[in-house]
C-alpha cells in the first residue's frame, strides 16, 4: 500500500503536466505584466498626444491684410513708449478701432476679449476678462469702433502681468481673424486714496474713547473734590466766655473788685453771672 502511495506521488505530477493542453499558470503571470506595462505606454502617449493636441488647438494670431487696428486707452490714458499702470480697482476703458482698406471684402467685427497673462510667458492664463460680442459689419473703405472696459481685481495690486487685448473679425467669405491689439506687460498700482472707510472709523472710535475718558476723569474729580470738603469743614460750637482772662473787670468798682478778690471762695468771678446780679451785689456792698 505504501509503495502504491508513493507511485501515485511521483506519477500524478508527471501524467498532469503532459496532459494539461492549457495555458501554462506562471503564463498569467507574465502576461498580466506584460499588460500593465503595455497599459502604461499607451497612457505616457496618450497623454503626450493630448499635450500635442492641446498645443494645437490654442487659436493663433492671424491678421487680415486688407484691416487695420488701432486701440486707445480711455481710462486711464496711456502714452505711447511708457508703461501701462492699471489701478487696481477700478475699471478701465478703451476703444478698440478697425480699418477695412480693402475693396471689395467686407469685414464682421466679432468680439473683443481680454486676458491677464503670466508676465514671464505670455502662454500662461492668470485672468481672463468676459468676451463682448458686436458683430458690426464695416464696408470697404470705412471704419469702426467700439469700447471695452473691464476690472482688474484689487488683490493684484502691486504686481506686473501680460495683458492681451484680442479683437475677432472675418471677412464676408467666412474666414476667421484674431489679432492682438495689445500685448505688453503692464503694472498694477494701488491708489492712497488718504482717508478710507476703515480709517474713518478707527478714528471715531478713538474719539469716543477720548470722550468717555473724559467724562470718567471728571466725575472722578468731582467725587473726590466734594469728599475733601465734608472731611475739612467742622462743626462750629459756641461755648461762650469760658476764660476768666477774656472778661473785662474795669467797669466794677475797685472796692467790688477787693472784696470778690478777698472773698473765701475761689476769688474768681463766676462767668455764669450775669451783670445784673453783679451790680445787685455790687449796690449791696456799698
């Protein structure tokens, strides 16, 4: 029976193997590898693909031969040959003039659309600006214009960026034009206006403080003032002639005066007498 057992163990294997018609198991294995790599080319190349794609979708500045641009800072004005300083905001404004020189095309202008670009590469976008569409058809040999404004936002103050100014037209066969009007790198200012709301503010608030130290420092002193007087002023008693020196003796007699001196008593008049009886004794004596 045991050798039996131990036939089967190292038969089995062998009869299994060359009868199995099926893929092989490590097979899998490899070619589940094989995939994965093979799924992470085509994802590299898709997105190469998709780079190449976007790249060429991005619309090119093209420019008609038989038109002319002209553009004008409104607000603020811009001289030619300086920088442009937007202030930071508030809006700015611009016309935007087109020329069709030609002679027998007739021009569509579109739309006019603005953008804030990096300032280091142009084809990066930082703020792009709503298109405003005009659709006004220009004749050949006339002109026309038209107005834009927009807002540049006040946390861009103090920065530089690329501002592109694109004006879309075509002509009456259906051919499509963009071209820059603008492309230069411009400054965004701050402007000291002097005195903000917050400011103000912060100055009546410090007002009211002062005041109402004020009136704090006054009461105070008002207090205390009114203390200091109750505590100095005294009650004022009247004792009447407690001191024998304070009494006049020279209108009573001489002979008054020796008696009362010799007398056994305190030889000292009573101050609780008054003149009368002192002259009743007075009169007596004599």
């Amino acid at each position: 029976m045991k050798k039996f057992l131990v036939f089967l163990l190292l038969v089995l294997p062998a009869v299994l193997l060359t009868a199995n018609t099926g893929p092989n198991p490590f097979a899998f294995a490899t070619e589940d590898e094989l995939d994965e790599e093979l799924v992470d080319v085509e994802t590299e190349d898709g997105a190469v693909v998709a780079d190449e794609v976007e790249s060429e979708d991005e619309p090119e500045t093209t420019k008609s031969p038989d038109a002319d641009t002209f553009l004008l800072f409104t607000r603020p004005l811009h001289a030619s040959g300086s920088q442009l300083e937007l202030p930071a905001g508030y809006p700015v404004e611009f016309l935007v003039g087109f020329a069709n020189k030609g002679q027998f095309e007739d021009f569509v202008v579109e739309t006019v659309e603005a953008s804030f670009r990096y300032s280091m590469d142009f084809n990066y976008f930082i703020q792009n600006f709503s298109a405003v569409a005009f659709n006004r058809e220009v004749k050949p040999g006339h002109e026309a214009t038209v107005s834009y404004s927009f807002l540049p936002s006040e946390s861009f103050a103090g920065r530089p960026f690329g501002l592109n100014i694109a004006l879309n037209y075509r002509d009456s066969r259906g051919n499509q034009f963009s071209e820059a009007v603008f492309n230069e790198t411009i400054q965004i200012t701050e402007i000291d206006e002097g005195l903000d709301g917050e400011t103000f503010f912060l100055y009546v608030f410090l007002a009211a403080i002062v005041i109402l130290l004020l009136v704090l420092g006054q009461q105070f002193l008002g207090s205390y003032g009114k203390r200091k007087r109750t505590t100095t002023t005294r009650k004022v008693v009247e004792t009447g002639t407690t001191n024998s020196k304070d009494v006049d003796y020279e209108w009573i007699p001489a002979e008054t005066l020796k008696q009362l001196q010799n007398s056994p008593k305190s030889g000292k008049i009573s101050p609780k007498q008054s003149p009368r009886q002192r002259k009743a004794k007075a009169q007596a004596a004599s």
